[in-house]
C-alpha cells in the first residue's frame, strides 16, 4: 500500500499535502480506494464550502457503495478537481496525485499537526 511521506491522514482515510500559503490538498488514501472499489462518480464539494473538521464536505460512489469524505481540517474550500467529473477512477488510479479532490484554505494550518504521520496511519491500516 502507497503511504507518501509528504501527506497528513485522517483516521477516516483522507490525506492532506500542504501547497503552501496555508493551503492544502485533500484526497483519500491508497487503503480507501481500494476499499471503496472502484470509483464510478464523486461529488465534488462547492468552492466557497466553510469546511469543519471531521464533517463530510462531498460523496464519492463505487460500484460498492456510497460514502462521505471528511475535512481533516477546517478551512474554506478554493479549488476543485473538476476533472474528476469526467473520471472520478482517478481516484483509484492515481489517490495522491491526479485523484485529488480538493483543495482547502485552513483556518489554522497548525491543524495538521493533530493529523497522523505516514507511520502511524501505516500502523491504523495495518491494525
């Protein structure tokens, strides 16, 4: 299983890549794509969206079900992956990289600190 280095993760199989400027990039995680199967649309959430953290700020549907994505952290959404709109398998294909679903302006970007290192999501996903 794929845990980059450079992410945050939530306990909820999000991940969260600083781009700077307190501004950060979501996505799921290697474990849940493939958990989800495969990924068939996502709902992406509005720009603008006051996110909070641990609330589901969007939907993702595979052929095995339907489930929220939650904020690791609060902040406001500014950008969007419209591409996932035409392929939301970008998810599965590529979770960390062309399968981003969108990126938040934090409230506090001392936020990420209460988010799990590689290590320990490692050690969550293997427990």
């Amino acid at each position: 299983m794929n845990i980059p280095e450079d992410c945050r993760y939530s306990s909820d199989h999000e991940w969260i890549r600083s781009d700077g400027d307190g501004r950060f990039r979501i996505g799921i995680t290697d474990y849940a794509q493939d958990a989800l199967g495969d990924v068939v649309f996502v709902e992406l959430p509005e720009i603008g969206l006051k996110a909070k953290a641990n609330e589901s700020i969007c939907e993702v549907e595979s052929t095995k079900s339907v489930s929220d994505i939650y904020a690791p952290m609060s902040g406001t959404v500014v950008e969007v992956n419209s591409d996932l709109a035409d392929a939301p398998d970008r998810l599965n294909s590529d979770p960390y990289g062309e399968g981003w679903i969108c990126m938040i302006e934090a409230d506090s970007a001392s936020d990420v600190d209460s988010l799990l290192d590689a290590a320990a999501y490692q050690e969550l996903t293997e427990g």
